[in-house]
C-alpha cells in the first residue's frame, strides 16, 4: 500500500497569509488545492512535501464573475462548478465540456481550476512508485541523470495533461499571478501559454512563492468558434493522450480570417499554431483534412505517456478533423 507522509496543514484565509506562510517555510512547503494530483504524487515519493498551504478557505480565491467584457474565473473554483456554472455555459462552452471531461465526478468535486493550471507534468517512467523508478535507476525527474524518452536528450519532456489549459489558451485567457517581494504581496499577470516551460522537472514558470489566483478570460466575439476534443483509452477517468483546442475567428461571411490550434500532450507545454495560413477558407470537411494533415507535419508526440506514439499522432489528425466539423 502507498503512504501519504507525514506534514503539517497550514489554513490561510487570505492570499497574502498563504504566501507568507510559502515563504516561511521555503521549499518545504507545497500550495494544496484540491489535492487529487499533488497527493498521488507525495504518495509516490515523486514530491517532497512537509507543510501544505491549504487554499480551499481563501474566499478571494472562489467564484466565478463576469464584468465588463471579462469573465473571473477563481483558482480554487472546483472543476466541477467549471462543468455547470451557467456563465461558463453560456460564455466559455469548451472550457465547461473540458472541464466535464475531467477524471470522474468524484475527483472533479475536489479537483479545482488552480491545481489544473498547475498540474505536474507527467511521464510513465516517473507517475511510478518509488521501487519502480529506483529498479530503472531514476530519470532527470527523478534521482537520476538520464531521460528514457530521449535517451541522450538533455531535458525532461514530461507531458502536461491538463484538459483545461489548450482550450484557456484558445480563448486568450491570463493568468493572475500573486507573489511575495520585501514583505508585500505583489501582483503579476501573464498570457497562459506563457505560463508553461520546455522544461518538465520545472514546467510552471512561477517564482518562489507565488500562487495562482485565478484566470481572466475575455468574452469571444460572436464571430469567434471554439472547441475542444480530448482522446483517452477511456471516457471517464483517464488522463487525455491526444488534446486539441481549435480557434477560428470568421469574417461576416463565416469565412476564416485566423485563429489557433493548440495540441496538448506532446511535453510539458501546450503547441500553439497560428491559423493565419488558413484565411479565407470555409469551415468545412475540406479545410478540418488540411488542418489535420497540416498539424501531422508539426507536432509529433514522444512515448511519454501511455499507448504507441505514431498511433497519437494519427489520433491528432482524427481529432482535429472532428473539431473543425464541430466548429462548422
Ligand atoms: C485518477 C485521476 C484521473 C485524472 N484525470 C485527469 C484528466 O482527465 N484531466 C486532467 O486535466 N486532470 C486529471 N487528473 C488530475 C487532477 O485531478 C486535476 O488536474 C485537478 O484539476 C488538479 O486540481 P487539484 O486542485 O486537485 O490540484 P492539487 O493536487 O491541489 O495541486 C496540483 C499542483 O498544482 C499546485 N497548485 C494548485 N493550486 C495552485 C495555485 N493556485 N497556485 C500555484 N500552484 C498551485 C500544487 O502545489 C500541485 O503541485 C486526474 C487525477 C487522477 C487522480
Ligand atoms: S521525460 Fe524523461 S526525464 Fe522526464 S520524467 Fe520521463 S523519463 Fe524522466
């Protein structure tokens, strides 16, 4: 049986009691949200964690508003609420069916928004017990000096598999981001897809002890079409092993005049293609093959996750194709 170690639980009531309580305690302490990625991960020995700075009672953390044009969307909002707010239903359709697709009804009620964004890359050489990996002899994430991914390779190409940060990016969503510097809270505010590192031992570009504190996403136009599609071995529970975000702004004629593709799964951010190459062209069966085929040639997933890597990137092709029909 895996054992959860032993470590305190700190309960701040505000984001600037949590970053102090991240800075006392330095690299022992570890932000806890809903705790269904980073408690399988201390339970495997994959991450340190002596003092979790609970975020659950932080109420600046929760809810979702919409104001002016920009919908708020709180760190600590459950994944579940994500799936059925009405605003996220009625604004942000892809976002709510990426977050239904989450894991089970289960995890979606504990897991939240933050520990999404945040989530640990993941590789089926390190979400491994201890034994397992010491049999292998570690990997770069992992108390060794080799990758097994790419062997020779100088970097950790761990994927991120979160369901909600392609289609946060092809909404254009920011990041709201609070720190600590000469005892003051500070406030920083990035694009998602700049939140992300190539490196999957540090993939989530935050100082020390900063949190996330939510994300701001701006309302799309009526002339703008989102959606995403994951692919996993199952329809509940599993993890994405192919994931598309697609983001199409169309003229008056509901031609393209550009947009995004954003692939997940391949390492440990997010690909972002610019669709500006496509515009003029109709929405329609024959522009979903191009999109495919275009997105075979640029993105190639790597056996970091389960299931045979040329079989995902075919998968790609599928997936993009459907989601250009959703779209049409
Ligand atoms: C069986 C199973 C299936 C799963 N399936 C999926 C799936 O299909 N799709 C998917 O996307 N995920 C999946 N997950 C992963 C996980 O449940 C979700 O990603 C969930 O959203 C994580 O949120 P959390 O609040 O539980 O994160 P936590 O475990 O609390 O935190 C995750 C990480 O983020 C950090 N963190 C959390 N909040 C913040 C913050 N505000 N600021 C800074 N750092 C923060 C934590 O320190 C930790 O490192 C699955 C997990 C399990 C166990
Ligand atoms: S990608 Fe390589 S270094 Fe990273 S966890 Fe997997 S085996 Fe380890």
């Amino acid at each position: 049986m895996l054992r959860l170690p032993t470590f305190d639980v700190h309960r701040p009531a505000s984001v600037a009691e949590a970053i102090q309580l991240l800075a006392l305690h330095g690299r022992k302490a570890r932000v806890l949200n809903g705790g269904t990625d980073l408690l399988p991960n201390a339970k495997l020995g994959m991450t340190a964690l002596d003092h979790a700075v609970l975020l659950s009672n932080i109420p600046e953390l929760h809810g979702i508003t919409e104001d002016d044009g920009e919908i708020r969307l709180g760190a600590a909002t459950k994944l579940a609420e994500l799936a059925v707010h009405p605003v996220v239903l009625a604004r942000l359709p892809a976002l709510a069916h990426a977050a239904g697709r989450i894991a089970s009804p289960q995890i979606r009620n504990m897991g939240t928004l933050g520990g999404n964004l945040c989530l640990d890359t993941r590789c089926r050489y390190i979400n491994q017990s201890e034994l397992w990996r010491e049999a292998l002899g570690g990997c770069l994430k992992s108390h060794g000096t080799e990758c097994h991914v790419v062997p020779g390779g100088q970097g950790c190409v761990a994927a991120l598999s979160s369901d909600t940060v392609p289609v946060l990016i092809a909404y254009g969503a920011d990041v709201a981001i609070s720190g600590w510097h000469q005892g003051q809270v500070t406030q920083r505010s990035v694009p998602l897809a700049e939140l992300y590192d190539a490196d999957g031992t540090r993939h989530v570009r935050l100082n020390d002890f900063e949190i996330v504190v939510g994300v701001r996403v701006p309302c799309p136009a009526a002339t703008t079409r989102i959606g995403y599609r994951k692919w996993a071995v199952r329809n509940s529970i599993d993890f994405p092993l192919v994931s598309v975000a697609l983001r199409l702004t169309t003229d008056s004629a509901a031609k393209v005049t550009g947009g995004m593709l954003v692939v997940g799964v391949l390492g440990p951010r997010p690909r972002v293609l610019d669709l500006l190459r496509f515009a003029g062209r109709a929405i329609d069966g024959r522009l979903g093959q191009d999109l495919g085929a275009w997105a075979f040639d640029r993105c190639r997933p790597l056996p970091n996750v389960p299931y045979d890597a040329e079989y995902r990137r075919e998968r790609l092709v599928v997936e993009v194709r459907r989601l250009c029909a959703q779209l049409a």
